[in-house]
C-alpha cells in the first residue's frame, strides 16, 4: 500500500478522479457537461483519491445527509458514493484503506450513519454495513386494479409547468419523510432528478416526463408523483400507452394513495412499471384485483452501519414493550464502538452488566432502521448461540412498520 498516496480531491484532480469512478463502473470518459455538474457536488461532500504516481487509480466520496430514523429524528449520515477502483488495481486493498480514511473522518466529524447503495451486494460487510431495507420493482396493470378500494380524497390534482416543477416538488418532498430510512435531497440531487421533467422535450412523439401534485382542501400541494409515459400514436390501435413511476411521496399514506388513484386513472396506459418501491407498497392491498401489482423483483436498497453506536442507538425509538435486552457490539473498525448497551422502551443507555447477545457491527447497523428482524437474522444462522427469548426480545424493540424505505439513490 506504500506506493499509493490517498488525499482528498482538489479541483484540478477532478476529472481525473470522475475518469477513475466512470472506468471502474464501466462507463468512457466524462464529458465537460457531465464534469460541470460533478463539480456543483464538489462542496456537498467528502472525496477521496487514491494515487499511484500522478495517476489517479481509486476513489470514495461521502455525501452530507441526514436518514429519518425510526421515532422520526434525522440522523446525520455520510452517504457512501462514487467508489471505484481501476480495474488494473484491484484486490490490492485499496478500497479497504479509502474506505476507512472516508469512514473514520465522517466519524471524526460527528457523523452518526453511514449508507449507500451497493453496485454487489458482497462488497461492504467487512467494513460493517448492514443490509437494512429492501426495495420491489412493480408492474401494475391499471384495469385490473380499478376500482380501487379506499374512500376518494377530497383534494385536487394538478399537472406542474415545467418551469415550476423545481421549486415546487423539493418542499412537498420535505414534508413526506414520514417513513424510516429517507434521506434528504440536497439541490444538485434535485436538479439531476426532475432534469428531464423540468425541460421541454424535442421529441416530436415518444416519451413525456410529468409531475402532477396533490393539493388538500386548504389549498396546501401535499404529495407529488413524478412519471413518465410512452405511446406509439401511429400503432394506437395495437400498443398500449406503457408509463413509468418514478418517485411518488405524500405527507400521508393517504394522500399516496390519491397520487395512485390520479396515476391509475390515466387514459392510454396499459401498464406501470413501478421502481423503486417500498416492500409494503399500501396500494396493493388497495386494488380490486391485487394481482394487478405485479412484484417482479425484490432488490437491497440501502446498506447502514452506525459510525457512532451510542448516539445512533440512543437517538432511535423502541417498543413499545416492556421487554429490555442487553446487546454486546463488536467493531473492529472504531474501538469507541466496542461495549454493551441495555436495550427498553425508555431508550439504549451503556451499561457495563453481561450482554444478553453479542453482535457484530453489520449485524447491529442491518437491524437498526427496524426492517430487518432478529429473528430473521436468526433463522438465517446469522446470530449464532443467541437465546430465543433474546432474539425475540429484541424484535418487538426494534421492528418498526411502515417498513423502511430511502428512495433514493445517490
Ligand atoms: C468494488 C471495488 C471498489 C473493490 O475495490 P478493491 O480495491 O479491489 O477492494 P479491496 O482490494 O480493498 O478488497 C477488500 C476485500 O473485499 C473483497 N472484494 C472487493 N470487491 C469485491 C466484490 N466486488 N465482490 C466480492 N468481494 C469483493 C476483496 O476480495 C477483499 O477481500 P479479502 O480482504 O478477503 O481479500 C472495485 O472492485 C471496483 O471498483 N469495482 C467496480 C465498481 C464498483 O462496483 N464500485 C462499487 C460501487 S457501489
């Protein structure tokens, strides 16, 4: 490792470091467009460049967001990206030795999370991440679903301007983090997202990319669904219209739900690929055939570990129970980790009585956001010599419901 020199990203290293992350996930050379936005995330993070000579060979970058975690308190989080290596350098522990430089500042900073989105899912347990919520993609077919089944809301729908679509959805979006596991969309994010639905298309058939919103009876835009849709004019009489969901958030289950009346309501389309969605997905117990909700695949979203164990366990909520369990954490990474804490419904404090269960930090990080059971990281031989009753104990402190769902890739 001595012939590499690991230091943060300058401006005139970018794009050499931008080139090494494009290779190593198999994408050319960035553009100066492509180079111009990477440089408006610049101040939004940490980057990390590993460097042989005057080449640039590996990189990790940290985003600065916050998670809502579950009792609804926004924890900082360093949100794991841009990680590539070249492929003439791997397996020589670069990444190991960026990754913890990256870790141990954001740790060093205060940072209570980390997150990312894995490229392979076998990649980032050995550095203490945890598989802690997953995703479904969906294919919805909207005749087979209506009549939908719930009460219609008495609010209004309407389709944005292109030229109001960034400062309108960004605050909507805000407000609906009600489910456990979302992060924060900073405004580089934003602009990348809705950049085609804010843009006129120069097409002149083919796709159409649309946000309406749902506004309440008080006049307040509550939700907002981002899609796109498809239809070959001059095959009408054959091909259905095809339409893509690409992001639907409300500050109520219930105003998600009007998002899916509007959506399933539109003329013209046959079917809806839904992606990313959450595994527990409330419109499908709401179709009149709940085989109009396709699940065609389930995927790992978002992999944690707690950089700081104490004030990530103290900060999330428990039960309610009256159960109380001690868990031993094991972290090789950061001693400050390593220790006992009591478990209950009043919160985790340290505690220096005998664990009930030890744990390692994967495993403690992947149940943190309540999605992940105990008992089915039991039953899956994951916490070896763990007692039922504590393995059980722990489930009814940890599990949470709506299931976690972030939503975002970064
Ligand atoms: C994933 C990647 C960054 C790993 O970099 P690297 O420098 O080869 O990793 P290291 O040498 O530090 O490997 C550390 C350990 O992880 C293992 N590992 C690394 N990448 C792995 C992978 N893709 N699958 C399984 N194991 C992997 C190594 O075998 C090694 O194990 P060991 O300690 O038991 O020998 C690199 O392979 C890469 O750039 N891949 C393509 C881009 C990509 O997928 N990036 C991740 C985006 S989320």
């Amino acid at each position: 490792m001595s012939t590499f020199d690991i230091r943060p990203v300058t401006s005139n290293e970018q794009r050499a470091a931008t080139n090494t992350v494009r290779a190593a996930l198999l994408t050319g050379a960035a553009n100066d467009e492509v180079l111009a936005e990477e440089r408006e995330t610049a101040g939004e993070g940490d980057f990390l460049a590993a460097w042989e000579g005057d080449r640039c060979v590996g990189h990790v970058g940290a985003f600065h967001f916050d998670t809502t975690v579950p009792g609804g308190d926004r924890l900082s989080t360093a949100g794991v990206t841009d990680v590539g290596v070249l492929p003439t350098h791997t397996r020589r522990g670069l990444l190991t030795a960026l990754i913890e430089q990256l870790l141990g500042n954001a740790r060093d900073a205060g940072t209570v999370l980390a997150s990312l989105r894995a490229s392979e899912s076998p990649i980032y347990g050995r550095f203490g991440f945890g598989l802690a919520g997953d995703t479904v993609a969906a294919v919805i077919n909207p005749r087979r679903a209506r009549p939908l089944r719930f009460e219609r809301q008495p609010g209004t729908m309407r389709l944005l301007e292109i030229g109001e679509v960034l400062t309108t959805v960004p605050p909507i979006y805000e407000e609906s983090r009600w489910r456990v596991g979302t992060v924060n969309r900073n405004e580089w994010l934003w602009k990348f997202r809705l950049r085609t639905a804010s843009e006129p298309n120069k097409e002149r058939h083919g796709k159409g990319v649309y946000v309406a919103v749902h506004t309440n009876t008080e006049g307040e835009d509550d939700g907002y669904v981002h899609y796109e849709t498809e239809w070959d004019e001059g095959y009408a009489c054959n091909i259905g219209g095809k339409g893509r969901v690409l992001d639907l958030a409300g500050t109520t289950p219930d105003v998600e739900l009007a998002l899916w009346e509007y959506i399933i309501g539109i003329d013209l389309v046959e079917s809806w690929q839904a992606e990313p969605r959450p595994v527990d997905d409330p419109i499908r117990l709401a179709m009149y055939d709940v085989r109009a909700y396709e699940t065609r695949q389930r995927l790992d979203e978002q992999w944690v570990r707690l950089l700081d164990v104490d004030a990530a366990l103290s900060k999330r909520s428990y039960g309610p129970t009256d159960r109380e369990v001690i868990i031993e954490v094991t972290d090789p990474m950061f001693a400050e980790n390593n220790g006992n804490w009591t478990i209950s419904e009043s919160g985790a404090q340290r505690t220096d009585r005998a664990a009930d269960l030890g744990v390692d930090i994967a495993t403690v990080s992947a149940t943190y956001m309540g999605g992940v059971g105990w008992t089915d990281l039991a039953a899956s031989g994951l916490l070896p010599n763990a007692s039922a009753r504590a393995v059980a104990d722990l489930d009814f402190l940890f599990a949470i419901r709506p299931a976690p769902f972030s939503g975002t890739m970064f």
